[in-house]
C-alpha cells in the first residue's frame, strides 16, 4: 500500500511520525503579512513553506492552473471578490496548500508594500484577503504575463523558501538580477527576527499595545534593535545609557524619556520570560527611573539579540541607542552579511511549466454538494515532482547530499515527493572534484558568496539561481537519532 505523504506536523512529532504509514491532517501556518514593527525590508526573508503543500497543492502542481499562471498577470487570475479572477483559479483556492503556495509566490515576486487582492473561496473563511510582496524579484508579474526570467527566478526563490518540517526559519537570500544589483541587497544592520520559528506566529513583544503600559515585563509595544555576537560563557553588558559599574560612564544612550532593553539568546526577539529570554533592564545602579544597562552571560549560541521599548507607551518619543562591551570581545549592530554566514547552496531552474510536472502529478479540487475536495495531493512519487527545479549544495556539509533531500523531499528518507532534484555539489572540493556552478560569486555584489551559472544533472545551464545563507547549521532540517545531516566539515 502506497505511504501518504505528511502533512505538516509541529517539529517535535513529524520526524516521529515518518516512521509510520499514514500521517495526520495539515496544520498551516500563519498568513504572511508586513512586518509589525519598523523591521527593514531586504532579501532577508522568511522560510516555512512545507514542501510538502510546495509539491502538492492545486495550483502549481495541477497542469491547467500551472499554465495559466506561466501565462497570465496576476491581477487577471485573482481578485478581492467571490466573482472576480479565474474561475478555475478559484476552484482551486479551496486548497489551503494552493493558497500558502500563492503567499509565497507573491511574497517572492512583488515588492515589499505591494499587495495582491484575493478572495478565499472556503465557507469557513470566506472573504477579501491579500498576499504581501516582499522581495520584489519579478513586481512586472501582477500587471504582465511573465518572462522566462521572472519565472526561473521566483521558482529559485520559492524552492529556497521551503522545508520539509515547514519551520520558519529566517534566510538571507542572494542572487543576481538581470536590471542589476540594486535588487539583491543585504541589510547593513540586521534586526532580530519578529516570528517565532516554531509555531511559526508572529511574537507579541512586537504588537502594538491595545492599552497603556509601562515597564519592561509587557509582551507589546516592544521594536527589534539589532544582533550581536559573543564568547559562549563570557560576561555581557547591554546598555541604552546606564553604567557598566557604580559610578561608571554610560554604555549608549537614550533621548525622549526612559527606555528599556531585553536581550533574547540567538537571532529571534523573545517575549518576557519565553524560551529565548535572557534578561531586561528598567533602569540602572542610579536606581528605577535611570537609563538602563544590564549584563549577562553569553549564551552557548554565541548570538544575542536586543530589543527596546520606551518605558511608558504614552510616551513613544523615547528611543534607545544601544551599546555594549564585554570581557572578551562582543561584537553588536551585526550586518545580514555577518549573521548570515553559512552558505547552503543554490536552487534553481522552473516550475512554472505544466510539461515539466510530473504525469502522476495532478491536484485537483472537486464539488460535491455542497462540500468541495482536494483530489490528488496523496499521491506518492520517486524523485522530483518538479522535473525542471534543480538544487546543489555548498561543499563544506559532511554529508551535502543527504541535507539537501531532507531540504527539497517531503518524504527524505526514501527521496520521494521532492520539490527538486538534487544535482550534487555546487563548487568543487577535495572529496568532490566537480561544481555545478561556474561562479561562487557573481560580479554584482562583489564578496557576497552567491553561485551563479549553475548546471542541472544534464549539464543544461541555468542563469538565475538564488543563493542560501544560514545563520546555524540546522536551521532548516531537524536532527534525528544517530544523523548528523547538517554537520559542516
């Protein structure tokens, strides 16, 4: 009997669930939308696209929805009423896969602040909606039919969005693109994430307060200031103006009022007292009411984040600047560049070609009554659905092949309902003497580590792909017993 694929499960269960024939009903995560604080908007973008919903919803991986996305503008195949778009585009809606996968064919194409208006066809969440642009690769998309080139460079952007467990994971995203460099950009100074990566929902520390508050202990009203890096083990000090010792010079600043200051562990804000908290400071040895300033022992990630508030939300005009020092060597206002240092790989070729699906491959939604069905998207299929999509890894995993079908397969361990082939290594080594790619750094941003002119597994060359840059090792995959998948050598 042929195995279900699974369906998106919280991070501690899907591994074990892999182990057994059938898997439970999809959990979705939240609807993508801007930023709730003063977040800056660059190709650092999310990743929680289950490949699972990428390779079986029913708009890419169905012929005739496919088609007419590769064909269309957009604004001709959606729209913010039950009658407007498509009609068989919004047949096809009722796939909540179709819908995530369409967030993320937005949030790749259209820039950041533009909007897609859609309307959700199921009865229980009927009703004008909107998908949100993000990184801007092909914004001609919602008005014209695509180029070719729109389309190979948002199917790399889409695949390198996804991952088999669905965990949102924060990726620093480079390429190059054929108006030129201004594009593909990396943020100077990068803010911590806003969303917390497991269950993927956006943290309330950096929601508006519905009311007046005051003190560092509310989960509102909080912004994301920047990322530092230190010695595991070592003593911290954070300060938006008080003291590293009494009396002592200041450590920052802050202007407009009282401020105050929370340090997460890693890359992503923290609530008050979450799993990533660390510490908060109200004030300093000058007592409540002063600038504050505090310290801690660098967490074993070596990364911490810090987030500031004004001490009062009526009095908003209060800003922190923030500085610190420590025993050995704490760096602060870290670039993408520098938080981002983990090159994955390259993911390229096209998946908007309905000739290139795979013939098993046909999801479809149907009425019956009253009651709509997705048909199809249990189907269980050897190798890439997507016959046209490509990825190679960089050559310092120790085990480069095996991270990459846990990346790109929903079902990794027998290599079945993958959303791309695995080509093998994007650029020579000592154990593997043949690249995929004739470039490991594009000529438009000098020293960004991007491959480019990367070659599919019949040696075809492939001129737009993106490339990964992580933050850890094994962000994207989850360790099971005995694996090491995401070693780095």
């Amino acid at each position: 009997m042929a195995r279900r694929p699974c369906r998106p499960l919280p991070v501690s269960l899907c591994l074990l669930v892999l182990a057994f024939s059938g898997c439970g009903p999809a959990l979705h995560e939240e609807t993508e939308s801007p930023a709730p604080s003063s977040q800056t908007a660059e190709i650092r973008i999310a990743n929680s696209l289950t490949t699972d919903a990428l390779v079986l919803n029913a708009i890419l991986t169905n012929p005739t929805a496919n088609g007419l996305l590769a064909s269309s503008p957009l604004t001709s195949l959606f729209g913010g009423t039950a009658t407007s778009g498509n009609p068989y585009i919004s047949m096809q809606l009722h796939d909540p896969d179709a819908q995530k996968f369409m967030e993320y064919l937005v949030g790749c194409a259209l820039n950041d602040g533009d909007t897609l208006d859609w309307y959700d066809p199921r009865p229980a969440s009927a009703g004008p909606k909107k998908w949100y642009g993000k990184a801007g690769l092909c914004p001609d998309w919602e008005s014209s039919a695509p180029s070719g080139q729109c389309k190979r460079l948002v199917s790399a952007c889409i695949l390198a969005r996804n991952n088999a467990l669905g965990r949102r994971v924060e990726l620093s995203i480079r390429g190059e693109h054929w108006t030129g460099p201004g594009v593909f950009t990396m943020e100077p100074v990068t803010r911590p994430a806003e969303h917390d990566p497991n269950p993927s929902v956006a943290l309330n520390s950096f929601t508006p307060c519905p009311s007046p508050q005051s003190g560092a202990a509310r989960n509102c009203g909080w912004k994301a200031d920047a990322i530092g890096s230190c010695v595991p083990g070592s003593l911290v000090w954070v300060g938006a103006g008080g003291p590293t010792s009494c009396p002592g010079a200041a450590l920052g600043s802050s202007s407009g009022g009282q401020t105050v200051l929370r340090v997460c562990n890693g890359v992503v804000g923290c609530d008050h007292l979450g799993a990533r908290y660390i510490t908060e400071a109200t004030g300093s040895c000058m007592g409540i009411g002063s600038a504050p300033a505090t310290s801690f022992t660098c967490p074993g990630s070596g990364w911490f984040s810090v987030m500031t508030a004004p001490w009062n939300t009526v009095n908003a005009s209060a800003t922190a600047t923030v500085d610190v020092s420590s025993s050995v060597g704490a760096r602060y206002n870290l670039s993408e560049q520098e938080v981002y240092g983990m090159r994955e790989g390259a993911f390229y070729g096209n998946v908007f070609d309905p000739a290139a699906l795979h013939p098993k491959a046909n999801v479809y939604v149907s009425r019956e009554g009253d009651t709509f069905k997705v048909n199809g998207d249990d189907v269980v299929i050897q190798g890439a659905i997507y016959r046209q999509m490509f990825s190679c890894y960089d050559p310092s995993w120790t085990a480069g092949a095996a991270y990459s079908s846990n990346r790109v397969c929903a079902l990794p361990s027998s290599g079945e309902n993958c959303a791309a082939t695995v080509a093998g290594p994007c650029w020579p080594s000592a154990t593997s003497p043949i690249g995929r790619c004739i470039l490991q750094d594009g000529p438009d941003v000098p020293g960004d580590g991007d491959f480019e002119m990367c070659q599919d597994t019949a040696g075809i060359l492939w001129n737009e792909p993106v490339t990964t840059y992580l933050n850890s090792a094994c962000d994207t995959v989850q360790l099971s017993a005995g694996t090491r998948t995401c070693g780095r050598k």
